[in-house]
C-alpha cells in the first residue's frame, strides 16, 4: 500500500493566492489493477493558468491542477515499463495511478545529461506555446522587430529565442535587472525593466524607434495598451496570456484597442497551445534539437520539496521565477 500526499484547493483564490488557501493532505492508493501504472513525481510544474483554472474548473476540496515529470514505479500495463519516465496530468501529487491513456513519454533521443524537467518548461507545453504562437500566429519573418513580455519566463525565454533563430530584432520586458540581465545574456538585443521605467511608452519607443511588427503578449492590461500603440501598420499580436488580470477581483477597465487597431490595420490573435496538438510531436522535436546544440538556452528556478508547491506557485506569480518554475520532490 502507498500513501500519497497530495496539495488540495481549501478555499477558492480570492485575489492573490495565499499558503492557508491550500490544505496538504494523505491519500492511501489501492494495489493495481490489470492494464495500470503507479507513478512517482520527481518534478512538477507550477504554472499561471492554475489560477484563472482553477476558478473555472475545480471546487473547493479538489486536488490541485498540474503536470509533472513522473517515473513508473510498478506496472501492470505492458506498454509502460517501471523505470520509464513520463508526463502526466496528475496534479499536485507525491504518487498517482494512472490507466496510461494520458501519459507522454519525453520525446525521443533525449539526451541522459538533459535535465528531465525541462519537459515541463522549455521542451514541454511552455516551449510549445512559444513556437506555435510565433510561427502559426505572430507567423513571423526575417527582419520583423518582435516585443514579448514576461520575457524571462518559461514561454517568453522561449519566445525571444526562437524569433532571434528566425531573423528577428527582439525586445523583452521583464520585472527585475536581474532579469533584464538575463534577456542580453540570452541574445535579445533591446530589454527593459517595465518596473523602473520611468514610461513604458518612453522605453518601448527607445527599444525601437520604428515600432513593432510583433507582439507576444503573456501579460495584457496597462503594458499591452501602451504596446499595441506602438505597432507597425499590418502588425501582429498574438495573445498568449493575461496574467496581470489573473489575480485582479475586479474586472480591468479600458483604454479599448479598436482605435489603434483600426488605423494600423492590426491582426490580434487569442490562442491556446493545445490547438497544435496534432503537430506536438514536431514541435518538441524542434525545440530538442535547438536545446541539444545550443541555439535555445534554458533556465530554471526550481524549489526543493513537495511541502513547497503552494510557496513555489506564489512565488512564481509574484515573479520570482527566472526561466520555468518547476518543483522537484
Ligand atoms: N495560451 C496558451 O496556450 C498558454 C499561455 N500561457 C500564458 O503565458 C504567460 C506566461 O506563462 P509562463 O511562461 O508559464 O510563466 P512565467 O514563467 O513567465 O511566470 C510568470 C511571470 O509573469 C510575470 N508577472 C506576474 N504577474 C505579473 C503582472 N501583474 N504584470 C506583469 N507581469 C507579471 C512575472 O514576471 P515579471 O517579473 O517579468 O513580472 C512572472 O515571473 C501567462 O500569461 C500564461 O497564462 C502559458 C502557457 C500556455
Ligand atoms: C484566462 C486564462 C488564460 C490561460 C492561458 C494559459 O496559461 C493556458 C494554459 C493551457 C495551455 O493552453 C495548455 C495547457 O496545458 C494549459 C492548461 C492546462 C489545464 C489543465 C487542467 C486540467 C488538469 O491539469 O488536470
């Protein structure tokens, strides 16, 4: 018998997450049945959509959303050996049984030296979201001038990157020097602190002066309103996330967008990963091989213990995360 310990949502997020919102708790598995798998977690992923999710799709008293990278403990499925590692959708668990049906074994030829975790961030979901969102959406080109924000995260990271192996200028925005640092340390050749600037549209002018073809959005609200007015005329902007609404309680009110779309003829694009699902495979075989030969660098901020997820969630919407967030059991 195994006794998992498992993170339940106590009490429904009202505005900013809080530790006491979360409840840890045991759960005894039961043995095996024929065509099953006992799973492990040795990383799981702390991720924005857990918030806005969990509004829409959990109760109070539910296990916590998530992924993570799992190893096969004990098997009675002959497709998956024990030892093999695995993503799966098991949520915020030491331990889990598992029918087989959803889980994704790492993409083949990864290397033993590659940190598995990075299934998680920038050869996993994250990644994704980053190279479907730029070529399929912001469908980007040699010479475009490309702004994300949230740039030193698990997507934007990824963003800048692969719009720099695509021909592009790059400006990143992120929350901290350290951050700034990181950005030109990772070949983005404009970044800035959307902190400490004195105007964001000062700074946004100053990183290009000709404005922007591209715009990867990760975080809405005040910097997109200043973003979208710096557009080319036929720009692109493809809106990834929101996350400076994620935690608001009340709804954000204006400036709109129809005006400046309007005269700069812009296309605007919501999109979720998972539309690509059918070409998942040919995207992270991609960002394994850029990965491998090092055209695509990755970090990431990694908390110690499973006692530590709601820290690490906090923590990671807060901004203390440079590259992925992820936990490690
Ligand atoms: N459409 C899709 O299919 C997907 C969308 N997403 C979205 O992409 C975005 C980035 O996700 P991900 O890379 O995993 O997360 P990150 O690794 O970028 O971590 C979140 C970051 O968001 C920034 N942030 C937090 N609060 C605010 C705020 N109020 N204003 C501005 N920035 C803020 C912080 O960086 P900083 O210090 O720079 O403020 C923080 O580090 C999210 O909006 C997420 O929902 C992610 C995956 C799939
Ligand atoms: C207003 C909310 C916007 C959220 C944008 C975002 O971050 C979306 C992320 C999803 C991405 O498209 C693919 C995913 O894996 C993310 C959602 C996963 C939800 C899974 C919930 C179920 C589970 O884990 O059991």
């Amino acid at each position: 018998m195994v006794t998992a310990k498992v993170w339940v949502l106590k009490k429904h997020f009202e505005g900013f997450p809080k530790t006491s919102d979360f409840e840890l708790k045991q759960i005894e598995l039961p043995n095996l049945k024929d065509g099953e798998v006992l799973l492990e977690s040795v990383f799981l992923s702390v991720d924005p959509y857990m918030r806005p999710y969990s509004r829409r799709d959990m109760k109070e008293g539910d296990i916590m959303i998530g992924t993570q990278v799992a190893r096969i403990v004990e098997s009675k499925n002959p497709v998956f050996k024990e030892g093999v590692f695995v993503v799966a959708r098991g949520g915020w668990r030491t331990h889990f049984i598992s029918d087989g049906k959803d889980l994704q074994l790492l993409p083949s030829g990864w290397p033993e030296s590659l940190p598995k975790s990075l299934a998680l961030g920038t050869i996993g979901m994250p990644g994704l979201t980053a190279y479907f969102g730029l070529l399929k959406v912001c469908k980007i080109k040699p010479g475009d001038t490309v702004l994300v924000n949230a740039a030193a995260g698990a997507v934007g990271s990824v963003v800048g990157q692969l719009a720099k192996i695509g021909g592009c200028k790059v400006v990143g925005s992120a929350g901290s020097d350290d951050k700034v640092a990181y950005l030109k340390k990772i070949n983005f050749d404009e970044a800035f602190n959307y902190k400490t600037v004195q105007s964001l549209d000062e700074a946004l002018r100053k990183a290009s002066p000709d404005g922007y073809d591209c715009f990867f959005d990760n975080v809405g609200g005040e910097f997109a309103t200043a973003a979208i007015k710096q557009m080319k005329k036929y720009g692109r902007i493809a809106i990834c996330g929101a996350i400076s609404q994620y935690n608001e309680s009340l709804p954000q009110k204006g400036p709109y967008v129809q005006v400046p779309m309007l005269f700069k003829e812009l296309q605007m694009e919501g999109f979720i990963v998972t539309r690509w699902d059918s070409h998942r495979e040919e995207g992270l075989k991609a960002l394994l091989k850029w990965v491998v030969e090092g055209k695509v660098k990755y970090c990431e901020h990694v908390t110690e213990g499973f006692m530590n997820m709601p820290m690490a969630f906090i923590g990671m919407l807060k901004g203390e995360n440079i590259g992925k967030a992820v936990v490690k059991v």
